[in-house]
C-alpha cells in the first residue's frame, strides 16, 4: 500500500528543499524549490494563456540537461523576475552551470496572475518578486507552509481562496513521488457548493477533511462558474517531483502524467484562460532506474499526488483582510 512521506509535502524526495516568500500587503508572493544537487527536469503546459521563463531548454531534445532550482510565482508576466532572485541567491553560494570562471544557475519559472484578487499592487519602478525569492532561497528547508504561502498567497479558485499545497506519496518500491502546487484556478476545487473536493477518491486519510464524495452528487455538480471579467487572473502551476533516476525524456512523462491530476481536482480545468504547467524534477537520490512497466504506477501516482496536493493547498488556505473569495474552512 503506498502511503504519504513522513512530512507529506515534496521535500520527503530526498534531495529537494523548498522556500516561501511573500507581501501581505501586496497578497502574492514566490516559492523556490532548490535541489542540492543538479537534477534532471521537464515541463508540459496544457492551459492557455502561460508566463515562463527558460522552459525551451527543459525538452529532451535541448543541450543543458540539469537544473538547480525552480520557481512558482505570483504577480502574472511581473513575477518572472522572481528566477534572477534565485540566481542570485544561488550565484552567492558558486551553484550553477559552470562556463568558464562563471557558474549560470539554471532556474526555469512559471507565474500566476493575482494582480486582480487585492492587494496593493502599486510597488513603483519595479515589482518585488526579485527580492521575495531571494528572500524564499534563504528560508528554504525541508518545512514548509502550504495554504496562504509563498506562491499562493494571492491565488483564488472558482468561488474559494486558493493556496499552496503539496503532497507525497511512497511506493512499495521505495522511490517517493512528491507534488507541489500553487492552485489558482479558473475552476472550483469543490463539488458544486459544497465542501466535498473533486479529488477526494485520491484522499489519504483526512489530509484535506475526510469528506470522501457527497452522496447523491448535487444536481449542480458539474455546473460551470467562470466570470469572464475574472478571465486575467488564473493559472495553475506545480512541480512533480521523484527521488528516481530519470531522462528528460522520461521526466517529461511525470509531468504529463501529473496534468491528470489537475483534471481529477479542478473543474473544468486547462481552460483558454489558465496557464497550467507542470515542471517535473527527478533527482536521483533513491538510485532507482525504473523499468518501462513501473512507469504505470508512476504516472497513476504522479496524477494521484498532484490531486491530493491541489485539494490541501484549498483546504490549508487562511483568511486576510480583502480577500476576494472566502476560504474553504469558512464553507458550511
């Protein structure tokens, strides 16, 4: 039976730290995921309308093979500044991609946009997403909040507060796939009006409430509740992560496996309006070449993590002065 890592968030993939960073005031904010070692990356976007940063290189068929870190941002096309905060950060500590005398840290991005779910936005020449993920390299360890943190501190569902979440989950092989999301999504985490999430089938416990499905499902289940006027500030970006050794090539398969879990927790999801991503890391760690047969368990485990993680991330988020939608605790 495959159950949760010890502390149930992505750094129980041996190898992976995680940062958080962010501006009450301004209601948004980063979160840096640095790994201690290079690690093997991908990405596959399936929404929209996404804002990234060095992605290109992440396709198996591209030069650079290893990244140091990854970034999740708040503020739309403003927080792709949050990358060169932590190649900075990392810069200061000779982390990178050594050419020459000079180590280029290698820090794909992707944003969300909360410019339009409050918050005081007017920051002057400059935005602070730079400075918060520097901030977020610094306060990176193997604990961290999820919720209102970093990245999801200004994110809104459909009709809930949004958040960060993250989760993990071991195999009986002992490779250990971890999630991490900064949910602000179009669609609703929820099953109509009620508390009961969409990915509940994939609970572990009570990790998010241990509501499992309403029974019968509300005849409003599957009603959509998009506003076009809201259409500016969406997405929903996460990272798949796994202690396993990986090509890009098959680093590319987690991260397309882990969209399945958006769509087992969001309804409707990768609409025109999201931007969803999902980076995929794989760092080597447990030192297990997985077979071509493991991959179906990787792939049903990476889209079942990534559920349960999008479902804490609503369920953790707290409440703030002028928040545009209320938090899922408040729901009766």
């Amino acid at each position: 039976m495959n159950l949760p890592g010890k502390r149930n968030l992505i750094t129980d993939v041996a190898g992976l730290t995680v940062g958080n960073a962010h501006d009450a005031r301004l209601k948004s904010g980063v979160t840096a995921v640095l790994s201690e070692e290079p690690a093997v990356p991908a990405v596959h976007v399936m929404g929209g309308a996404p804002g990234t940063r060095e992605t290109d290189l992440l396709e198996a068929h591209n030069t650079v093979q290893v990244v140091h870190a990854l970034v999740l941002s708040g503020g739309s096309a403003f927080g792709l500044d949050a990358a060169s905060g932590v190649q900075a950060a990392l810069r200061e500590r000779g982390i990178g991609l050594p050419v020459g005398n000079y180590p280029i840290p290698i820090v794909p991005a992707a944003i969300l946009s909360d410019v339009m779910t409050g918050g005081d936005k007017d920051w002057g020449r400059y935005p602070p997403y730079r400075e918060l993920a520097y901030d977020a390299v610094q306060a990176a360890g193997a604990e961290f909040a999820i919720g209102t943190a970093g990245s999801g501190t200004g994110a809104i569902t459909g009709g809930l507060k949004g958040g960060l979440g993250s989760a993990s989950t071991v195999l009986e092989s002992g490779v250990t796939i971890g999630a991490l999301v900064a949910v602000n999504s179009m669609g609703t985490v929820a099953v109509g009006r009620t508390r009961h999430f969409w990915a509940a089938p994939f609970e572990i416990g009570d990790e998010f409430g241990g509501l499992g499905l309403p029974h019968p499902l509300p005849a409003n289940a599957t009603d959509l509740r998009i506003r076009l006027h809201e259409s500016a500030q969406h997405t929903t970006i996460g990272i798949i992560a796994t202690d396993a050794e990986m090509t890009k090539a098959e680093a590319k398969r987690l991260a397309i496996a882990a969209h399945d879990g958006l769509a087992r927790a969001i309804w409707p999801t990768h609409t025109v309006f999201d931007g969803d991503l999902v980076f995929a890391i794989a760092t080597g760690r447990s030192k297990v070449k997985p077979a071509i047969q493991d991959f179906m368990e990787l792939a049903a485990v990476s889209a079942s993590t990534m559920a349960r993680a999008i479902a804490r991330a609503v369920y953790a988020a707290t409440p703030a002065d002028n928040d545009v939608y209320p938090v899922w605790s408040s729901r009766r």
